[in-house]
C-alpha cells in the first residue's frame, strides 16, 4: 500500500491517473493513466477512446484480448457519474453508488507501453456490460462491479481462459444501488470539491457525453 494516504477525488477524468491494484502479484495501489494503450500501438493517443472495454467483445478483440488474459486490475472506487436524457433536451449528471456507501471495485485491464524514448506507460480501462434496472433508465451500459469474493480471483498473477473470468463479470444488483442528480459543475474536470457529489433538485439539461458508452 502506499506509504501516504490516497487523497479523496470527486471528479476523475479520462486521460488523468487513477488507482489501480494489477494483478503483478504486489497486491499494491498503484496510479495508471485511464485510456488502455495496447503495448503494439504505435501513438498513446489511441488511450483516448479507450477508456472503457466493452464485456461481449474482451476475448476477441486485438486491443483488450491478451490483457483480458493477462492484465487484469481492480479499479476502486465509491461511485461514478452517467449523464440521463432529460425529456426537454440535454442530459442531467447523475452520480451512482453504493446504497451502503462503502467502497468497491471496478472490473479493469492495463497494459505496459514503451514509447521511442524508452519511457513506460502504464494505463488501463474499466470493463463495462449490461446495465441494471437502476442504471438502464439513465444510460445502456455501466461499469463492472466485482463482487468482494472475487477480487483475488480477478487478480491472480498469470494467464487465465476467458471462460474462467467471465463468470465474474456479472451486472451488480439494482437493489444494493442508488443514483441521484448531481450538480453540473462535474462537466469540468478541473472542479475538484465536494460540491461534486452532493445530491441536487434539478433538470437543469447539460450535454456532455457518458462515461461509460
């Protein structure tokens, strides 16, 4: 674990470090960029339209199929933000938690790249499936929840088959969850405060784009 504490965010953007435990067997936060960079690309701009790795397609896919067998992560986290149609127009950012508020873990991959400086990245992308009945209203995927039980499983060092991962990837229970209107100050990522997450009564409509598509 880090010697220092891990400082509370309230706004993470893609593109920014976020904590990570890889299965690297040091079982370790550590911070990797969010925008997976496969190791055989050949521009690390590519990490900005892959922030998440669709479920159906982690076996086959040539960006997310080694790491699917290989690099597998836990993404911590408390909550996470999806933007809901408002019926006269725009969207309303909706933030998503635990009905216990306690914190959980994001399905993830990372990869290792190594520009022509030599210089390493190391990045990673959070795994996204079927949306339950709390989140379909808002958005048609949401991000994958692991269940407590299988963190070591998902983080176990070494190559895995598909079929022995996808089972873990299951959607979380609508019931343990809740989701409410948050202000529009989350549309900047530079707002950084607790004013984030503070639950709002507002339709106010605003047009920025899910995290999770």
């Amino acid at each position: 674990m880090p010697a220092d504490p891990i400082a509370c965010r309230y706004n993470i953007a893609p593109s920014q470090q976020i904590a990570v435990v890889a299965n690297d067997g040091q079982n370790q936060i550590d911070f990797y960029r969010w925008g997976l960079v496969p190791f055989w690309a050949k521009d690390p701009s590519i990490g900005n339209r892959m922030i998440n790795a669709r479920m159906e397609s982690l076996a086959e896919k040539p960006a997310y199929r080694i790491a699917f067998r290989s690099r597998r992560c836990l993404i911590p986290a408390d909550g996470f933000y999806e933007w809901k149609r408002s019926p006269g127009g725009g969207k309303t950012p909706m933030c998503i938690r635990l009905k216990s508020r306690e914190p959980f873990a994001f399905a993830g991959l990372w990869e290792k790249w190594r520009g022509g400086d030599g210089v390493e990245l190391r990045t990673c992308t959070i795994i996204t499936g079927t949306p339950n009945a709390l989140v379909r209203p808002i958005h048609d995927r949401m991000p994958v929840i692991l269940r407590p039980d299988d963190f070591q499983r998902w983080i176990e060092p070494g190559e895995r088959e598909p079929a022995d991962l996808l089972p873990m990837l299951t959607t979380y229970p609508a019931g343990e969850m809740e989701a409410f209107a948050v202000s529009a100050a989350v549309n900047n990522p530079a707002t950084e405060t607790p004013e984030c997450v503070a639950p709002v009564d507002t339709t106010a409509p605003n047009r920025e784009a899910g995290l999770f598509d």
